[in-house]
C-alpha cells in the first residue's frame, strides 16, 4: 500500500493559490464541487464519492422530521449513506490503517486515529471544552505535546491562526508516531476572516498563514513516504445583504413561534412552512402540499431570493433526498439566508446572543463577532470560574455584519474549490471522484 495524505484546506481557490508558495508547487486544478457548497456536504461527497441525493448529507444542518429538531453540525459517521474511503480501503486490505484529524463525520467513522473538537456537558448547563479522540489516550498524547486545544480559536469571536496551527502539528505528529495509511486533515483558517471581511480581508496574510500549516503537513507526509493530495470544499464570495426569509414566512403566517421566558422559540411542528438557513442556500420545510405552491410564490418574490426549487427542480442540483425541504432555495450571488425569526429583537430567544451551534434552528455567522467587547467576555469568564452561573451574550443580533458567504456555485471555477496533488491529476476532477483517486493512489488500479 501507498501511503496518503489527504490534506483539506477549507476556502482555498484556484486564485488564491498564488499566495500560497508551498501548496502552490503542487499540480493544482480546479475541483468541480457539489451542491450546497458547504463543509459536510462536500465532505461526504469527497468521502462517499456520491452526490447529496444519494449520500443524504443535505447541508451542515436541516430538519429530522421523525424527531420534530433541527440538528446541526452533527458528527454521526453513519449520516452517511454510503461507503466511506477508510471503508473501502479497509475492505482491501485488512493492514490498512487511517488517521481522522479534525474531518467530519469522525464519532463512529472506524478509523484508528482521530481528534475531533468536543466539549463536555455539565448537568448544571455549564460546558468545559475538550477535544475526542480515537483511541481516548491520544487526547492526553497530543495535549502534553501540544498543551490544551485552543478551542476558542476554533468557533467564535476568537477563531483564527490558533486553531489550524494546533490541528497541524496534532496531526503532523500522529503522522510521524503512527504512520497511518491514509491520514486526512482538516484546517478551517480561510473560513474565518473571508467571512467577516469578505473582500476586504487580506489574502496574502491569510493565505501566507495556513500555507505554513500545510507546509509542516507536507514535510510529514515526504518523511513517511506518502502521497499527497490536497482539497478543499468551496470558495468564500463577497456579500452585502442578509435575507431573513423566516420572517417574510412568519409575516405570511406560515410560520409559528412560542413565546416564553427565555424568548420566542420556532414551533417546528406547528408552522406550516419555516427555512434552515445555510449559508447561501435554505431548506424550507413545508407541513401541507397544499402550501408549497404559495410559499414558493412568496420566496421567489423575495428581495434577495434567487430560486426556490420543489423536489423535481432539485433533481438538477442532485439534493433531491428525503432530508431535504419540500423547497431548496438559493440566494442572489450577493446575499445569505439569516436563521432569525423573530421580528423584535427583544423577543429573541437567548440562545440567539450565544456562540451556540446545536440550538440555532439555522447556521448563525454572527458567531464570528464580538458584541460586548472583550471586557464584558471577561466578566462573564470570572463568573464561570467562580462557580457562579453565567451567559456568554457575545453574538451580535445584526446579521448585515457578514460580509462573506457561499454555498452556490462558482461563477468562475477559479473562485471554486481546488485539487491539487503531488503526482499527475485528471483532466477534469469533481468531489464525487476524490475518493477512487485516492483509493487509485494507495492501491493502484481500482
């Protein structure tokens, strides 16, 4: 078996890798991407080497309709429908080994070794952050090596650099204690600033930053004899417009909230229609056939609203799956879907002013920006250590900060994702065809 590298850098394009002196010695193309353009999306279809319509993986977050919930950024290995490279690999030969390294879809994924950000949950409502790892003593491995994982550097305000410079070094070092088969790794860094300074954000810095981290993935890679390959998931666009498309269904009286002490919540099971909201692309879930006709009206008419497709135009983008909504609606090239659905901010639930993933009914970029300042984050940081009970009110309510986005297509495969690898690549190389490439890579003719 050759052994492979698979290192992913999230927002990395065709046109950005001239910043980028070490990736950009690598043969690299354009990656013809999937449908949302979104991190589990495209993650599956690299993994599986099959569309969202069959893998199932409609988004980073949609609506299970057996539950009544909208579940985001869930890690479950078996959200998958399909065969998995380390599956195939494994099936192929039983010494194949992988390393997971910040990938998705790692809870349950079978592989040998994989770090995956992971808090623990106090019955008290309190949250101390950790990472999960595969098997459990490499968490204690790579923090006395590497001391904590800067998890605030992960997600929130405070994510940059530190992050994508702890995955690589974790990962570099698995790589050279364990040598792994195929090693996959994730860095997130050009998410991050693209999406809160769009075009203004710096590429050289950016670009010049994670292509150290890659460059120390790289070296790894040539001291164990692997093969690499390198990929991303989308390109970041400039936007200057939210669309808040819950609201225009809860002014129509399609949607339904219930008010409480801790603000208005989304009745999901009493709402005739309500979006999740995802980046640049929506599902609509809607409770009555009847209705899909008049709501789909009603977000077509919308300012900032491109399309709203029903399940036969969904076909066309390959996202006809049972998860998906009985609508899938695609922003203008210059606009996002904002989750909120309230239409006074005080009535905002509490979740809402919180760096909070799993609550949000929708993706929330907000997030990424400090409402408060760091004074106030500070106070709120004594309270936890003290013991006392505590809110971190850190997330701006005013979505038209966000000045980055994506999920549609590219208009320009150059401002797309991108392939890149050290050896030959095809002519033309898609997300659904990673994994027989790198199946191809370790063991030949597949």
């Amino acid at each position: 078996m050759q052994r492979l590298t698979i290192l992913n850098v999230v927002g990395l394009t065709p046109r950005l890798m001239r910043h980028a002196p070490r990736l950009a010695r690598l043969v690299h193309k354009p990656l013809g991407g999937v449908f949302p353009a979104v991190t589990m999306t495209a993650q599956a279809s690299m993994l599986t080497g099959l569309a969202p319509a069959q893998h199932g993986v409609v988004g980073n977050t949609w609506y299970w309709r057996e539950l009544g919930e909208v579940r985001n950024w869930v890690q479950s290995n078996r959200l998958m429908q399909g065969e998995t490279i380390y599956r195939a690999a494994r099936a192929k030969d039983k010494d194949f080994t992988c390393a997971k390294m910040f990938w998705w879809f790692n809870q349950g994924s079978g592989a040998d070794w994989s770090c995956t950000p992971k808090p623990h949950y106090g019955s008290d409502g309190s949250k101390e952050f950790d990472i999960l790892t595969e098997p459990p003593e490499l968490a204690d491995e790579l923090k006395a090596e590497l001391g904590a994982f800067p998890f605030h550097g992960f997600w929130g305000p405070m994510a940059g650099l530190p992050s994508s410079d702890w995955i690589s070094r974790a990962t570099v070092h698995v790589m050279r204690e364990k040598r792994p088969t195929l090693t996959l790794c994730y860095l997130p860094h050009l998410d991050y600033d693209y999406q809160r300074l769009g075009g203004d954000a710096d590429d050289a810095k950016l670009m010049g930053e994670v292509d150290a981290c890659a460059g120390v993935v790289l070296d790894a890679a040539a001291e164990i004899g692997a093969k690499v390959l390198v990929v991303s998931e989308y390109g970041l666009k400039p936007v200057r417009r939210p669309v808040y498309i819950n609201r225009v269904l809860r002014r129509e009286g399609f949607l339904r909230v219930r008010p409480g002490p801790f603000g208005e919540m989304l009745d999901v099971h009493e709402s005739r229609a309500f979006a999740v909201c995802d980046h640049q692309c929506a599902h609509v879930y809607v409770k009555d056939p009847a209705d899909i006709a008049p709501v789909r009206r009603q977000l077509e008419a919308t300012d900032g609203v491109a399309r709203a497709l029903n399940r036969d135009a969904q076909a066309e983008l390959q996202i006809d799956h049972e998860r998906s909504g009985e609508l899938v609606v695609l922003s203008a090239p210059d606009a996002w879907f904002a989750y909120p659905y309230w239409l006074d901010d005080g009535q905002a639930p509490d979740f809402a002013r919180s760096v909070d993933i799993h609550r949000k009914p929708g993706y929330d970029p907000c997030e990424l920006f400090l409402s408060g300042g760091k004074a106030g984050m500070g106070a709120t940081l004594m309270r936890k250590k003290l013991g006392f009970r505590y809110r971190f009110r850190s997330c701006p309510l005013d979505a038209s900060i966000v000045r980055g986005s994506h999920g549609l297509p590219p208009d320009d495969p150059l401002d797309g994702p991108v392939i890149a690898s050290d050896g030959e690549l095809p002519d033309t190389v898609s997300m659904l065809d990673v994994k027989s490439l790198a199946l191809k890579t370790m063991f030949g003719q597949v």
